[in-house]
C-alpha cells in the first residue's frame, strides 16, 4: 500500500483533539486513501466516493476538505515536492560538489525508497495523467530548478554566470534526477544492487554536468571559469 510522505504531525488521543487537529486528521486521512488507491491505477479513475468511504466519512464530508477531486491530487503533489525540496536543500549545503551531488541522489534514493507508491503516482500522472496535475507536477519540477539555480549562483566560481545560464545548468541536472527516479521505480526494492548501479550511473551523470559547466562558453565565446572547490576561494 502506498503511503504520503512523513510530514504529518504527531495528533493527540481523538478523545481530547480540537478541532482543527479533527480536520486535519480528516483531511490526511483522505489523503492516505486516495493515495493507497493508486497502486495501478490512474488519478483520473478515482472518485470523490471510493476516496471518501476509503478514508471514513460521507461524501459530504469530503467538500470540507477540498473542492473537488482536482484540489486533492494538487495537495498530494505540493505536499511531497515541499518536503522533497527542502531535504534536497539540506543536502546541498556541502561545501564541494562531490560532496553536494553525493548528498543530493543519497537524500532522493532514501525519499524514493520511503514512498516509492507515491513516486510511481507522481511518475505516471506526469507523462499520462490529466492535464491540470501534469501541469502541478511540471511547476514543482521548475520550481526545484528555480531554487538549484539560486544555490549554484551563491558559489564563487559561478558568481559572472548569467542567470539564463545558471537556470539551464539547473534544468540539465534536475532532468537527470527525474530521470533517476524513473529508473529506481523501475527496479524491484529487493534488488539492492540493482538499485545502486542506477544511483551510481545519475552520481556520474551529475558530475560530468560539472565538468560540462566548466567549458562552457557564455553569450560573448567566453570560456566560463569552471567550477572548483568553493572552500577553495573566498566568497
């Protein structure tokens, strides 16, 4: 069964609940069961009634919580993109790109593998899914090379990047982990091994990216200064 990402908050005893933590358990709880739904199924094929016995209440209820069935796929796409950027930010605070590229497939390899169901809804929905949640999906996946993009520009070596620049550098790398996770989904999660040539095979895609950046000519032929160590220059 599939599962949301672990972002949800620890809710006291039902008995002894407000009511905001009422909705709010509701509201996940509807959630969890559109989600364990999707397992070999398209978004599209649920309805607001199999989503709203699976979770517990009556159909009624389910307006409560979302307008429609559209606004609940949009609040399982934001959820997990949020949590997922956030851990991929921790990750590159690594003070060298071998350290920051390390960190960044260890940290969505474990996000992967901790709601792989979720992922393969988010993998099918993006290429065949109906056309307001490709839309989502393809707005976080900017939004987490938008945020790349800024943290490339904070390092000193890339500092007379253009912006145009940096945002493609991001996009090539971004495209590279989506490919990854396309690859980890379709390895069994009993294969370990498997899984690690697919984790080493999107490391070394990564860093020749790098490498890539540091021939790069800029708009006026100018070779681009290639990145190095940032520990390496003063910032």
């Amino acid at each position: 069964m599939a599962t949301r990402p672990h972002t949800r908050r620890r809710h006291r005893p039902h008995d002894h609940e407000t009511r905001a933590e009422r909705k709010l358990r509701t509201r996940e709880a509807l959630l969890d069961g559109a989600l364990s739904m999707l397992d070999d199924r398209p978004f599209a094929s649920l309805s607001l009634r199999e989503v709203s016995r699976a979770a517990g209440i009556s159909p009624a209820a389910f307006y409560r919580h979302f307008q429609d069935m559209d606004e609940l796929g949009f609040a399982l796409v934001d959820e997990s993109f949020a949590r997922l950027r956030e851990m991929l930010r921790s990750a590159r605070e690594s003070d060298d790109y071998e350290g920051a590229i390390r960190n960044s497939v260890a940290v969505l390899a474990r996000h992967v593998h901790e709601n792989r169901g979720y992922f393969q809804f988010i993998a099918r929905e993006r290429g065949s899914g109906v056309p307001a949640l490709r839309r989502a999906i393809r707005g976080e996946i900017r939004l987490i090379t938008s945020e790349l993009a800024t943290d490339l520009a904070r390092f000193p070596e890339l500092r007379s990047w253009s912006s145009g620049d940096l945002g493609m550098a991001a996009a090539l790398m971004v495209a590279t982990m989506v490919a990854t996770v396309e690859e980890l989904l379709n390895v069994p999660s009993s294969d370990p091994p498997a899984e690690q040539r697919v984790l080493d095979v999107g490391e070394r895609q990564l860093r020749l990216i790098v490498l890539g950046m540091g021939q790069w000519r800029g708009p006026d032929g100018e070779l681009e200064p290639p990145p190095t160590r940032p520990g390496s220059a003063s910032r």
